[in-house]
C-alpha cells in the first residue's frame, strides 16, 4: 500500500516505469559508496504518504551516515512494473533494494530469489526469501485510536472510511477505525455510524486507486450527503481530493490521514486534518538501511511495529488541539496504554503474524 514525512514535491528524479534511473546508482563521488535503490508501488513517490515516507527513510540513512551514496528511486505505474523495476536495480551497482507496499509481495519474492545474494527489503509484506528484510505494520492499533477520536469528535453521529483497493495494508486501517467507533459506542452508550466499510463481511468502498483524486472528492461528497463529518481516506494521494474537498466545504467536515502526520506530508491541508494514523515507516526504514550497510551478512527476518515500540500512533492534533476536549484526550491516551498492556484487545484478519 500505499496506505500512507515531509513532501518531496518535485525535488526527485522520477523515473518512468520500467527504465533506467536517470541517476545511476553509485555514481556519486560526493558521497559514500553505499548504494539504496527503491522501487515504489503505484501512486509515485510524491503521494504524501506512503512512498513518500519510506524513501524519506532512505534520506534520513544516507544523512546519518558517510557510508551512503545519495539513494535513488523508480516509480511503478502499473503492476507489470513491479519485476522489471526490481530486476534493473538487481543488476546493477544496488546494494540495498527497497520494495514498497504489500502489492509489490509476489514479485519481490520472486526477483530475490533470483539474485539471492542481494540484500532486498520490502514494507508491508512478509517475504520469503532469506535476503528479503520484511517491515509490517500492526496499524490496526493506531486506527482503533482513531475511530474512538472520530466517534468521540463527531456532532453529526455519522463517520466514514474508504480504501484504495481491497488489501490487507488498507483495510488493516478500516478494521481498526470500525471497531475504534464501536469500542466508543460501547463505552458510552452512544451509537455513532460507520459509512464505507463492514468489518464482518470485509466489504465497502474502495476508489480503486491511490492517485485519482477526483474520486476521492467524489466518494467523499457522497458521505458528507449521508450525514458524515469525519472521514478517513486509507487511499494516500487519492486521499488528498477528500483534503481539499473538506478545505473547501468550510467546516462541513474533517479528515484523518494516513501514514505520516498529514500536517508535515501534506501541510497546505493542517487545517482540515483531526489528525493522522502514523505508520512510522521511515524510521523502520532508516533502521534497515543502517543495520544493512554495516552487517557482515544479509539481514534476514523483519519487525512488526505496534504502538509499544511506536512503530504505529496517532499523531498530535495539531490545529484541532483546542477543539478535542480535555476528556477525549484523556480518554485516547488511556485506551493506547490498554492496547500495549493487552487489557484491550484489537484484532484485524489483516494483522501482520
């Protein structure tokens, strides 16, 4: 996915689907010999979300360390980019290759199998091959979060969620934020709506893309008409058309975000974000990456993050701080450190093992 930093808005080289970057790894003699390449999912690497953020994690490795050349990227438009991109950086000078997003799983198995003695990594996936370094992500915690926020912040009593497509990284998010609603519905007596998604059955509105951000501001007109004053877009750049949507609907309604504080990714749109359910890929990443250049052997195995080891949270309320009441704070905070004890369980078919 693709569910989800700071923008990188027109500051990459992008390459097109298929070709060679236009720089070529390890050829910058500014710099160390350490070469990360990655290889993002559909949606580009400036979707304020979730390619964006795992590349930030390439940045913030190659900052820290004089091991590291400048990282490079390649963008995937379609799925039938996902092995020939991976393969161009196998053969060539990369020594660390980044996968991004679950879609992205079937291939990276198969190319790492195939060059096994590259050190591959790819996010939210459990890969197979040993030189394979999985990062998942336990989101549905963050969302549970999220859902009591929603529920608890709601005047209309009807909230809203949609994903991008129908898999696992995106309806992890729904899963959590459906049953967050719920927990607080229980909690208070209260019996605030759900539009977009039905746990049990798995099924409910998806955009079908991660980039067309005209359905975004379509599917989320169509739940402002139902009543709803929260909305939660688990889409990355489809996401931005419901952000703009809700700037202009003059307080209609507001939105949570996804994958990196919607304030930092995206900031033109602070003022319409509650706040974000963070997947903290670039730290997972920047971590891989360092223990990568500096291993005698290749990184084998992964990390789930959760909300213990902050590997998932709910971002600072930012513009809103005054208009979640004290109560709702106090409330969302205790739940967070019932969830890590375990006194509150969150469950997902989606949850990483």
């Amino acid at each position: 996915m693709k569910v989800i930093a700071v923008a990188v808005a027109g500051g990459l080289a992008l390459t097109a689907c298929g070709e060679a970057p236009e720089e070529t790894p390890g050829t910058d003699s500014s710099a160390g010999t350490y070469q990360t390449c990655m290889v993002t999912d559909i949606g580009g690497i400036d979707d304020r979300s979730f390619n964006t953020s795992a590349f930030k994690g390439l940045t913030d490795a190659a900052a820290e360390s004089d091991l590291f050349a400048e990282p490079v990227n390649t963008s995937s438009e379609a799925e039938a980019d996902y092995e020939p991109n991976l393969t161009q950086y196998a053969q060539g000078d990369c020594d660390f290759i980044l996968a991004v997003g679950g879609l992205m799983g079937d291939a990276t198995n198969k190319i790492a199998a195939q060059f096994p003695d590259k050190q591959f990594a790819i996010v939210d996936f459990k890969a197979e091959p040993s030189n394979v370094y999985s990062m998942q992500f336990d989101t549905a915690q963050a969302a549970f979060l999220a859902g009591y926020l929603a529920a608890g912040y709601s005047k209309s009593g009807v909230v809203a969620t949609y994903g991008g497509l129908n898999i696992a990284p995106v309806t992890i998010f729904m899963d959590g934020f459906v049953d967050g609603v719920a927990y607080y519905n229980e909690k208070k007596g209260a019996s605030v709506q759900v539009l977009g998604w039905d746990k049990e059955s798995q099924t409910g509105t998806f955009a079908e893309s991660f980039v067309d951000q005209a359905r975004g501001k379509a599917l989320s007109d169509a739940f402002v008409a139902q009543g709803a004053d929260v909305i939660f877009p688990v889409a990355g750049g489809t996401g931005l058309g419901t952000a703009a949507a809700a700037q202009a609907s003059n307080g209609q309604y507001v939105v949570i975000w996804v994958d990196i504080d919607g304030c930092e990714s995206a900031a033109q749109y602070c003022d319409v974000f509650l706040s974000t359910v963070v997947k903290n890929i670039p730290d997972a990443v920047k971590e891989a990456a360092l223990k990568a250049s500096t291993s005698s052997g290749l990184l084998t195995g992964g990390t789930i993050g959760t909300l213990a080891n902050n590997g998932v949270s709910l971002a600072p309320y930012h513009e809103f701080e005054d208009d979640v009441s004290d109560e709702l704070k106090a409330e969302i905070e205790q739940l967070k450190q019932d969830i890590i004890s375990g006194a509150v369980k969150v469950e997902s078919p989606s949850q990483p093992k």
